[in-house]
C-alpha cells in the first residue's frame, strides 16, 4: 500500500523560542496541506471523532517530547489523546500564555515611543504587536495611527501627517517616504562636488604682523597685497592670531607657549623660541574658513574650555538653547538636530571647509538656511549642518544679525566696575604688554 508523502515539516515547539499561538496556526495550515481537514456539515459523529483523533495523533507526534511531558501533567489523570485537539490546544495555549489584563496592556502600548536609532518600520512593526494584546476590536487601525503620528521622532514628518486624516496605511507609506527621502538628501550631499563660494579666509599667512607696520613701510617689497573687500578684518591679537574680540576676551592670552614657554600666546603666533629654524607657512584654500580655536572645543568635546552663556531662541518655532561661541567664525548645527528638527529643508552644497588649528580638516554636510526667532525679531540666517557634535553653536555670523540681550542672557555676569577693580585690570594688562 502507497503512502502520500506529508507536505512542510513543522518540528517540533519549544516555548523559549515561538508563541504557542502562533505554533498552533502553522499547525492548522499543516492540516490543510496535508489534507487532514475539517468535515463537511452533515458528516456523521464516528467521521467527526475519526478526523479529530487523527489531528490529535499528529499533533502528538510532532509537538516533541518536553512539550508532550508538560501536556501529559496539564492533562492528567487522563491521558491526551483520549482529549480532543481543540482541548489540547487551548490547554497549552492557556499554560504558555496566560490571559493578560487589558488595562495594562494599552498601558503599555501608549509607553510605546520609537527609540533613537529606530527606523520607522521598526517601530510601526513594534507597536503592532504591543496592539495584538490590547483589544482595540474595530479601533485598532485608529489606535495605531495616532499612537504613530504622537511618538514618531521625526517633528518635521508629524507636521505633515497633522495636516489632514489618514489612514494608519497612508501614514506610514508617507513616514517611511519622509525618511528615506532624509536620509537619500544626505547621502547625495556627500558626493556632491562643492560649488565655488565667496568665503571669508584667514590663513597664516594673512595674519597681519602689528610689529611690522614701521619696519617695512620703506620696503614696498615686503609689502603683502590688500585683501579683498569681503576678506578684511579687524586688528589682530597677538595671542592667538585671531580677529573679532578684544585681547581681554581672548582665550588664550594665559596659555604657556610650548616654544618659548612664555605665557600670553599660542606656539602658532610665537616670535621667539625657534626664529632660526626653517619654518613652514600655514597656507589655506581660499574655500577655507580657520576656527579660532580647537574643533574639540565647538563641538563641546573632552574641552578644558566650555563658554556658559546660553542663547535661548526659536529655530524652525523649536525651542532652543544655543551656546554662544564667539570664537567661532560660523553657526554649527550636529546631523542629529538637522535629522530631528529642520530635515524638511533640503541640504545645499557647500564649499566652505572647517580647519582647527592643528590643521585637522571637516568636511560640512550641508548648509540650510533657517528661521530664527529671538526676542520678537525674526531673521532667516544660514546655518551649517556637520557630521557630529552635540549641540548647535551661535557663531561671529548670526551675531552679526542679532542683537543680544547680553543682560538677560543665561551664564553672563557682569561685573561691578569699581576703582580698585578698574586699577586691578590696568596693571594685568600693563604686566602682560611688558
């Protein structure tokens, strides 16, 4: 006698690794293609017992022997196959998993918010099967899609889904177009060839030389040509080399020089020390923007140096906190506050390069240009979007733009001006210009 080859192998069920929910459905379908299938209505009881004992020979069979054991003590005094299968399926169904309360559930479904390194079919995946257990009945598409739309990272993607009613389906195609979009608009810009821009540069060998004025005006060869309009700057200190505040601001003028060991001056500016060593000049592409001081410090990282003062502002109408640096050239943004606050404004190439002083090179992601809000003012200012950092820097360039309320600013003390104090400062100044 021929025997029908059985169709799958189904293997047997182990708790730790698959819900006996899900075990028992792949179960049924292995009944169906085998075809041990249900009776037909108007069949006898003796058929209706003689398909069920088959089910539960094979669901015996294969379910493997720990699972069998558990069944057995479920089961006892009686023996499972003298059970009918949907007996036996609702008894392991009830054991493994037992009946959970409603309330708590939804509970934790509405603590279901998308992690920061999740992407949105994670998530939507994630909270579906949070859903599975809450009972939602015909609420369940509703349910998701305004769990989605209220936990999704992505501020600028909410707006979108706030502006009309959608599906939970609808939602999630356009979440998931937002952020493939996002992240495409990124990948693009890094392979980008820069565009030619107008920037300021301040390079080594564009430091003006304040000791040099009377030396060399006989000398109309040593004379270095003018810079352009757009590139002149203010009167350069002598510490750091650096333009843009005044010598008691400067940040530098008590760093120990590591050539002459003197202190008031960085190695890079030093005039004395190794005068009669060959020395290499600095020299920067005119696409170059020089950081007057160290990358690890604007990006707020293992820094000896971290400036106080916060600047409390909008930007895209986000409440911000922005640490004024007024050391650096440019406004900073990370690509995680470009990702979670502003990926609505697509990225524009840029050809500026950031260089620190120890001539380490960063390559910009971007520029954007953004709506800032402060004190009732509004302004839209550029903003340069880089790979890392962790928080946004309010560079020389929106200073510019935007009057401060230096009395009012978070970190700024001022300071009272009496006659000792006033007297006090003039001779550390004295001391340090002698």
């Amino acid at each position: 006698m021929s025997s029908t080859p059985l169709f799958g192998v189904l293997g047997e069920f182990g708790s730790s690794t698959v819900l006996f929910t899900a075990y028992s459905e792949r179960l049924k379908q292995y009944f169906i293609a085998n075809s041990i299938r249900p009776c037909p209505a108007d069949a006898t009881q003796e058929l209706l017992a003689a398909a069920d004992k088959k089910k539960v020979a094979v669901f015996i069979s294969v379910i493997g022997k720990k699972s069998y054991a558990t069944l057995r003590d479920l089961c006892g005094p009686d023996s499972p196959k003298d059970k009918s299968f949907s007996e036996l399926c609702e008894m392991l169904r009830t054991h493994y998993k037992p009946k959970r309360l409603v309330v708590a559930e939804t509970y934790r479904f509405h603590r279901c918010i998308q992690e920061e390194n999740e992407n949105v079919s994670d998530y939507s995946a994630r909270l579906r099967h949070y859903a599975s257990t809450c009972d939602f009945g015909q609420f369940l598409n509703r349910s998701l899609r305004d769990q989605f739309i209220c936990e999704i990272r992505n501020s600028a993607t909410r707006k979108k889904l706030l502006n009309e009613d959608r599906t939970f389906q609808d939602v999630l195609k356009m979440a998931i177009a937002d952020e493939v979009a996002s992240k495409e608009t990124l990948g693009f810009q890094n392979n980008t060839k820069p565009v030619n821009e107008s920037v300021h540069t301040v390079g080594r060998n564009q430091i003006p030389d304040k000791f040099s004025n009377s030396r060399n005006t006989s000398n109309s060869n040593n004379l270095r040509p003018p810079l352009p309009t757009a590139q002149k700057f203010s009167y350069s200190w002598y510490s750091c080399g650096g333009t843009g505040h005044s010598r008691a601001q400067c940040r530098f003028r008590n760093v120990v020089c590591s050539r002459c060991k003197r202190t008031g001056h960085v190695a890079r500016v030093c005039k004395r020390g190794n005068m009669q060593n060959n020395f290499v000049e600095q020299k920067l592409s005119s696409d170059d923007v020089f950081l007057e001081e160290e990358l690890f410090t604007v990006f707020d990282v293992n820094s000896l140096y971290k400036s106080e003062i916060s600047v409390p502002l909008k930007i895209e109408n986000q409440e911000c906190s922005l640490q004024l640096d007024t050391g650096c050239a440019l406004s900073l943004a990370p690509q995680t506050f470009y990702e979670q606050f502003c990926s609505h404004i697509p990225l524009k190439p840029t050809a500026v390069r950031l260089s620190t002083y120890t001539g380490e090179k960063i390559q910009p992601l971007g520029q954007i240009n953004v709506n800032v809000t402060y004190a009732a003012t509004q302004h839209s200012l550029p903003l340069l979007v880089v790979p890392q950092g962790s928080g946004v820097l309010f560079g020389r360039n929106w200073l510019r733009c935007i009057k401060l309320d230096w009395n009012n600013l978070p970190g700024i003390e001022l300071p009272s001006f009496t006659t000792t104090a006033t007297c006090s400062k003039i001779s550390e100044n004295k001391n340090t210009l002698d």
